[in-house]
C-alpha cells in the first residue's frame, strides 16, 4: 500500500510542478470559470446518483471499491452537501441550485432538536446559515437560533467548554473520557453568534466566547501546535487528559485538528474583535505553514512516523503511519481560513497564500476527473487513520471548504 500511495504522490507532484506557474498566471476569472464549471458537472452527476433526500442519503465519502458512501442525519456531516449547493448557487447565480441547495436543507430541519453531540453547527450553520445568507426565508432564523440552544444545552459551568463526544476511552484501552472536547468544536461556534446577533440573547455569544477561552487555554501547546482531545473532570472542571483520537499520537499535531484551530478562531475574532483571538489564529497558520510541502497539501499528520512519537493500543496508525499521506481536506479548510485571515487583517500574505493553495487544490493531482471519485470533487482526504476508516479517500467537508475558498476568491476578484 505504501508503494502505491507513494507513486501515486509522485505523479501528483510531477503533474503539479509542470502545472504550477502556468495555473498561478491565468487570470482570476478564468480560474474561477474552470473550477465552477468543473464543480457543476461532477455535482450534476452527483445528484443523479443519490436522487431525492430521504434522510439517509448525505454523501459523506468513498469505499474501497470506489463506490459512494453516504450516510444518515444524525452523522456529524449531513449538512456538508447542502451546504456545497448553496455555494454553487453563489458561484454561479442559476436558480437550479438554489432549488435544490433549499430541497436538501430542510430536510434537516428535525436537527434543530438533536443534542447528542457537538456537531449541530456543522450540521446547521452549514446548511441553514448558508440558507439563511443567500435566500432567506422567514422560518430560518428560528430554526437556527433553535439549533444553537440545542448545542448550548452542551455546555457545563464547570469545564467552562461545550462537550464534544458522550462517554468513551482512548486508544490505550484504559483511559475514560468522560468529558472530551475536541478541537473540531471551534468550528460549531459560529451558530452560537449568529444566534445572539439575531435574537438579541447574550446567553450564545457568552458560551461560545468562554469556550474559545477554554479551548486556547487548554488545546494550545507553548508552540501553538495542537492537541485534538482534551479530557475533563465533570466534577472540578480540571483538565485530566490531552490527547488525541484522529491523530497519530497524544503529542503530535494532526493537521485537520490544526485546520480547525485556524479557521475557529479566525472567525471567533471576526465575531469578537478580540485580539487574542488572532494572535492565536495567526500563530496556528505560522505553525502550519511552516511543515507544508511544495504543493501546499499537508500530510494528513505533521508528525506521523517520526521518531519521538508513538501510536497507543488499538489505533491503526501504530500499524501504519502512512507518512506519504496527504489530507485535502486540511488544506481546504485552512485555504478558506487564510482568505480571510487576509481581509480581517489586511496582510496579502496571507490571500497570496490562499490563493497558491486554491491553484494546487485545483490541479490534476487533487481534482477528480469528471465522473470518477465517487462524484466528489477532490481527491486524497484522510477521514480518521487510526481507526482505519477514510483513509486517501474523498470527503465531503472537503469539498464543501475548497468551494467556499472559491466563493470568498470570487469576492476577493470582483
């Protein structure tokens, strides 16, 4: 398996090396015309390939026998592929898609009730905050600033964070987290603004407020690279554990996980204009940056294989460190981020940066041909290695990410 994913890598490289300066000279337009047109075709098959929703059709990924993987409601990314429609409705202005993006949010208007774990803001914001942005409807906002109650009913005074997962043990088979939060949860936020923002209830904002707090006291190493699970007393509130459960071990740093802390709280400092905010928005992206290789896409564990860290008990990744592995989707999400990160503070750096990565993102060596991959838009994703599930697969919040980084380009163009 190494050789081939190695091999496979090295065509990649090749191809985007011939690629590279001519994709970074053509005009901003016609880069976006290609993508648009690309995510159109393939999304346009997609549908036909997964027909009505009927709430337990969401594509989520791909199988080993390059068959389409989806999943029901009540999975963590449902709201993804709305979500991808309401941003081909902004790239291209056809109603079709604005048709079919509000087909597919309502039906997961039950959600707005669902408190079984911390992804409501994924599931929601993704779906219906983009609902709500491009063609508002009156029935929106209630929904949503119902879902944020819903996520906020997560939150404890005592660990002072929402509760990410319910009850389970690490790796090691012996350590319980009764009380984990992931830094994924950063991402589920954005809902809890929005909702004070509209309603008026200061009670959202405060929440997520204190748990970015929290998360950038208690997730942040003194180098700002990341742990993905901290583990919490339920009685004291005190930090009992900081480890991981996608990542290759406890003290390495997964680049999703990193992914998330970019963009978290780069919108968290758009929401609060607090500084400290992003001094750790920024000094996340340094972090990040700094171990990408040529092409910009991120090994889907900055640490994986190295020496001084190691797998625990039944985690996959103590059979398979799978260095060669790259994971698109941290690209993508961090892309989006960085444009951002560029307009909140003006430093071209980082657009010129997003917009480097959006060409790679876009070359032969991530994008699927039309018609292959599942219907997905790009290739090369790392879903959770340890438990041996996604691994160099399509996902769909990668896709969702790479064409909001497009959406926030076009703005960036026009």
């Amino acid at each position: 398996m190494k050789t081939l994913f190695s091999s496979l890598l090295l065509l990649g490289l090749l191809s985007f090396q011939s690629m590279s300066l001519k994709a970074q000279n053509k005009p901003k337009n016609d880069f976006l015309k290609e993508c648009t047109e690309f995510a159109v075709a393939q999304t346009e098959k997609m549908l036909q390939l997964i027909g009505e929703p009927n709430g337990r059709n969401y594509p989520r990924t791909m199988n080993e026998q390059g068959k389409l993987v989806t999943t029901g409601m009540y999975d963590w990314t449902p709201g993804f592929f709305p979500g991808s429609l309401w941003y081909l409705y902004e790239l291209t202005g056809d109603p079709k898609w604005k048709t079919e993006a509000r087909k597919w949010t309502v039906s997961l208007e039950r959600l707005k009730t669902f408190t079984g774990h911390h992804d409501l803001g994924f599931m929601m914001y993704c779906s219906y905050g983009n609902a709500e942005r491009l063609a508002s409807e009156p029935s929106y906002k209630d929904i949503l600033v119902e879902s944020a109650g819903s996520l906020a009913s997560r939150f404890s005074e005592r660990t002072r964070t929402i509760k990410s997962w319910n009850y389970r043990k690490a790796w090691n088979g012996t350590t319980e987290w009764f009380y984990p939060v992931i830094i994924d949860n950063m991402m589920n936020l954005e809902m809890l603004f929005y909702a004070s923002r509209v309603s008026g209830d200061n009670r959202y904002r405060n929440v997520a407020v204190t748990h970015a707090e929290s998360t950038l006291k208690n997730h942040f190493r003194k180098d700002f690279t990341t742990y993905h699970v901290v583990n919490y007393d339920t009685l004291s509130g005190k930090v009992l554990n900081q480890a991981t459960c996608q990542g290759y071990s406890d003290n390495s740093t997964w680049s999703r996980g990193q992914a998330w802390a970019i963009y978290g709280y780069t919108m968290v400092y758009r929401e609060t204009g607090n500084k400290k905010f992003l001094s750790a928005a920024e000094k996340a992206v340094k972090v990040f940056l700094k171990q990408l290789p040529e092409d910009l896409i991120p090994a889907w564990d900055f640490n994986a294989g190295k020496k001084g860290y190691m797998p625990e008990g039944e985690s996959y990744a103590a059979q398979y460190a799978g260095e060669e592995l790259r994971d698109v989707s941290a690209a993508a999400i961090t892309c989006s981020a960085l444009f951002e990160l560029g307009e909140l503070t003006g430093k071209k750096k980082y657009v010129k940066t997003a917009v480097k990565m959006l060409h790679s993102l876009a070359s032969p060596a991530y994008m699927a041909p039309i018609g292959s991959n599942a219907c997905f838009l790009l290739e090369h994703s790392v879903g959770s290695l340890p438990h041996r599930s996604e691994i160099d697969k399509p996902l769909v919040y990668a896709d969702y990410y790479f064409l909001e980084a497009l959406c926030r380009y076009k703005r960036l163009a026009q």
